[in-house]
C-alpha cells in the first residue's frame, strides 16, 4: 500500500513536471567538458553559482542508471551515464584507470550504435587511454584544475556551438528506456500488478531522514540469507518493477525534500500528500503547521487552523474532499528505514479530525500566548529543556495516530505531562491543554462507566469533580499568599504542590491553617470577604480530603488549578 500510493504520487507529479520522468534524476553539476565535433578538447566550463563563501553546481537532470546515481561502489566499476565526478571522467585515483573503463564501457552498454555527439565523447575518452596525456590540459587549467585533481567535482560534455549539455539530449532518454528491454530477469510487479515486468534488484536510497546513513537508507531492502527464500537474492524477493521501484523512490526523494510536504517530530520524519487537488480544505499545504509552528512565518500555524475552521462552514463542497491523503513517519535504521506510522483516509475525515484535536486542546490562555498550540510545542513542553530530542521514542507517533485517529491519547503522554508538572510545579497553558484533550477524550470513549461530562476550557463552577476542586482550592490559597506577602520568593505552590496534588489528605489542614495567617495579613476587608467566599463555594462541594489522588485525578488537579489561576488573571484585568 506504501508503495503503491508513492507510486501514484510519482505519476502524478512527473506528469505535471515536477519529478523527473523514469531513468532520470536531478544533480548539481559543476563542469561542462567542451568538446568541438573533432573529440578535441577545447575548454572546461564551470556552471557555479556563488552564493557568499560557497559555490553550487548547476541543476541538471542526468540519467539515473542504479545504485551509482546516489554513492558509488569500492570497485570503480559502476560509472554513470555520460557524467560522473572527475574520478571517473578523467581516471584519478588508484583506480583511475578502471574508473575510465567503466565510464566507456558503460556509455557502449547504452549506446550500441551511436549517435554522433556520443561519438565524440567516446573518441576523446578512447584516445586518453591509448595516449595518457590528452587530459593533463584539462587538469591543469590554472583556474579549476586544482579543484579537478581532487576528483569530487561533477562533470558532463557539451560540444562546441550548442547551448545545452548533451545529457539533455532527446536519444538520452530514448537510451535509458530501451536499455531495459535488455534485462533478463523479469516477473509480476507486486506495485502495479503488470507482467512480464523488468524486476529491480537494488532500489533506489532515499536521503534526508535525520540519523540516517548520509549516503541513504532503503525502504526495501534485503541483506541476509534468512531474508531470501527460493534462491531469490536481494530484492528480487519482493518483485518491484524497475519502473515502479525508480517512481516510488525518486517519490520518496521529492518528498523528503520538500519544503512543504514534511515536518520532524520526535525521532521521526512524517511525510504528508494528497492523491489529488484539494482547493477547499488545502490539507497537503497546512498539515506541516498544525504539528510544528514555522519559524519564518509565525502566523502561518494561525492562518492555517482558522482555514480549517472555516473550510465547512463557507457552504461549498468541494470533490476534492474526497480525494485520498496519506501520512507516513520514517525514522532511521543503520541502512534502513523503520516505518512508525502510515495512515490514509479522505481529505474530509483527516481534515475532522485536526479540527477535533484542536477543539480538544482549546483552553483559557493568557494575552500573550499564541492563539492555537502545535502539537509540536505542547510535546515539547512536556519535557526537560523543552527539547524534542528529550521526548520518549515512539511518542510522537502514537500522539500523531491519535489525532488522525480522533482515538484516546496514549496514556504515556498523561504519564509525562503529570511528571513534568510535579518536577518544576509548573502547569502551563501547553500542559493543562494536553491534560483537558487527554480526559475528555478518555471520558467520551468510557462515558457509559462514569457519566462524567467534558472538561470545560475556562473555569467551571458547576464541575463537582473532587480532583478539580481540590486544584481549585489550591490556586485560591496560593493567591491568598501572594496577596499577603507580595513580592514573595516561594509561594505554597513550590512546597506544596507535589503533595497536595497526589495525597491531599496530609497537607491541605495545614494549608487551611496557614490560609487564616495569610488573611490576617490583608487590609483590604473586601478582599478577605471575597476569598472566604471562594473558599466556601469550593468546600461545599468537598466531604473529605482523600488520602491519594489517581493519575487521571493528578490531571484534574493540575487543570483546576490553572483554570482558578487564569479566571484571577481575567478578573484583575476586568477589574483595571
């Protein structure tokens, strides 16, 4: 299924331009080899760009022939197609000489009868294996010949009077394509479902999964014998056509390039895109910034959640809603890639789901705060340092399917937050928001057990929940001090948080006590008139003080307190 939805993903684009067609790839190439139609050299072009201290090759689409195109083999004996580093074009190294052989013979391969301007890139080459010297003009040029030496830079031919490289050439594609026709081993594509398909034997490594090997991992990939089975070696034991192994990974590639189609979350790369046009709710272009804030544009995280909100009520169906969307998380393996997740559905139901997520997570902020939390912020705010490199593996995934799913939170994130809270005594927006999401989800699944309705997102009077009224309770005693002592260091919070919020049995006497020397403290008698109310109004709903609070019950705590916090912070600013 992974496959088989980059597969399309690969003919979609490549037919509107955007990846290029089957056998090709894109290189940045940094020399053009001129040649006149004689097969003499007659100059050495560089095609750099200067970007300040660093320079870029030139952009070009080169045939993709293997494994090559990405890293070479110790053998020297895997050349590409008419471009290759200076190592294999000019024959540098301790196996220049094989290098050379392997970048004629492969363009012979290829190029049985050739055309002309083939012609003369064979003649030079051959005459340089036969004389020895025909290069040394190249490779001391005095102002790119050291750089050549070096063997790294990219290099192809353009001949004498034409503009573009010969690589660019109409017989080149038409030499890839038919190059196959050649192939023996041939079979049923488990992709595409067509026989009599050329089977690939080594699929193409995808680059740019963070921790990944730098010159790829694969996603298939066959390395052991207890992998194989009926003499099958490698990939030939999951049988992908050639076609469909080059389309999937050079789909693979784009998006892992992409600007738009990926964000990090954890330790994996999520890779995100649409089976076709989605004008209305424009799922493929916002998905990145419903889980990560951009840093460039930090209203873009805005514009996109109010586009989801806003996309149903406009009156407008689109068919585009119908359109499939996929969601794929990679992270490394050594030489491979584990899949962490995979989900697909209509554009519609993905889009639902986001919007519940963030129905879920909206909680009373402060002036200050950004409108809508990512779930990359909320993650991080669950950890030390507020690094995502510091959340548990596997997380960040689970998270993700939950909110694709519109399914219960996995409880580790509960586990963390709850731990989070207790280390620092410290209940953010971004905590209670994941604490409010993670029970109402939880209650919606089990409300035939409890009966419990929903946390709401600012302070509820009528919630009788004990847990609740107990953080409430606690806020209200904690400002009673500020306001007695201001300016002070250490409220009760710092001492007594951790206690209060997991055995309130044994601290809230004492906490009671010292409520009434705090208040002895206030001149303001409307103040103390006020708190004594508050106090009365939240007891009432209390018979007991219980010796041990749940986890789910910690949670409640934590949003009670935080919304009495909030409801002080709106009433002063009323108040002004």
């Amino acid at each position: 299924m992974i496959l088989q939805a980059l597969y399309d993903y690969y003919d979609r684009k490549s037919t509107s331009g955007e990846i290029e067609p089957e056998g090709f790839s894109h290189k940045a190439i940094d020399f053009f080899l001129v040649l006149d139609r004689s097969g003499k050299y007659v100059d050495i072009e560089c095609v750099q760009t200067q970007e300040g201290k660093r320079r870029f090759g030139l952009s070009c689409r080169v045939p993709a022939i293997g494994k090559q195109v990405e890293k070479h083999t110790n053998a020297g004996n895997d050349a590409n197609l008419l471009w290759d580093n200076a190592g294999f074009v000019f024959g540098l190294g301790a196996k220049g000489g094989v290098k050379l052989a392997s970048f004629i013979e492969t363009i012979e391969r290829y190029y049985p009868d050739p055309p002309d301007d083939v012609s003369v890139v064979l003649s030079f080459l051959k005459k340089e294996q036969k004389e020895k010297d025909l290069f040394l003009d190249v490779l001391n040029h005095p102002e790119f010949g050291e750089e050549l030496q070096t063997g790294r830079p990219l290099v192809t031919f353009r001949l004498l009077h034409e503009k573009e490289p010969i690589i660019h050439m109409d017989h080149v594609a038409s030499a890839v394509q038919g190059y196959g026709s050649r192939s023996e081993r041939r079979g049923v594509c488990l992709v595409t479902g067509e026989s009599g398909q050329e089977i690939e034997r080594n699929h193409l490594a995808s680059k740019g999964v963070p921790g990944a090997q730098s010159s790829g991992a694969y996603l298939v990939s066959f390395n052991q014998r207890s992998f194989c089975s009926y003499g099958k070696t490698q990939s030939y034991n999951a049988p992908v056509s050639k076609k469909a192994a080059a389309g999937y990974g050079k789909a693979l590639n784009h998006l892992l390039s992409s600007g738009k189609n990926k964000t990090s979350l954890g330790d994996a790369i999520v890779l995100f895109w649409s089976a076709g046009d989605d004008n209305l709710y424009r799922l493929e272009d916002n998905f990145a910034w419903f889980f990560e804030e951009s840093k460039d544009d930090p209203d873009l995280n805005v514009r996109a959640v109010k586009a989801l909100y806003e996309s149903p009520l406009s009156g407008k169906y689109s068919m585009d809603a119908d359109n499939r969307f996929y969601v794929l998380g990679l992270a490394p393996n050594a030489g491979r890639l584990a899949v962490r997740l995979w989900r697909t559905g209509r554009i519609a139901d993905f889009a639902a789901k986001i919007k519940l997520h963030f129905d879920d997570c909206e909680i009373v902020k402060s002036p200050g705060d950004p409108q809508y939390l990512s779930l990359g912020r909320m993650l991080r705010s669950l950890v030390i340092e507020n690094k995502m490199a510091n959340v548990p593996p596997n997380l960040a995934g689970r998270v993700i399917e939950s909110v694709l799913d519109g399914s219960p939170y996995p409880q580790a994130l509960l586990n963390l937050c709850i731990n989070r809270i207790r280390a620092d005594r410290t209940v953010s927006r971004a905590r209670a928001a994941v604490i409010k999401a993670y029970t109402n989800r939880y209650r919606r699944l089990y409300r035939q057990i409890n009966n419990i309705g929903e946390v709401r997102m600012s302070l509820d009077k009528n919630n009788t929940d004990e847990s609740y009224l107990l953080g409430r309770l606690f806020a209200i005693l904690e400002k009673i001090q500020e306001e007695a002592s201001p300016g002070i260091n250490a409220t009760i919070r710092d001492r007594f948080y951790g206690a209060a919020s997991t055995s309130p049995g044994t601290v809230f006497s004492k906490l009671l006590s010292l409520k009434n020397h705090h208040l002895a403290k206030l001149e303001n008698t409307g103040r103390k008139v006020n708190f004594e109310k508050q106090i009365g109004e939240v007891m009432d709903g209390l018979k007991l003080f219980p010796l041990h609070l749940s986890l789910m019950q910690q949670g409640m705590f934590a949003v009670g307190y935080y919304h009495q916090r909030q409801d002080f912070f709106i009433s002063k600013k009323g108040n002004e």
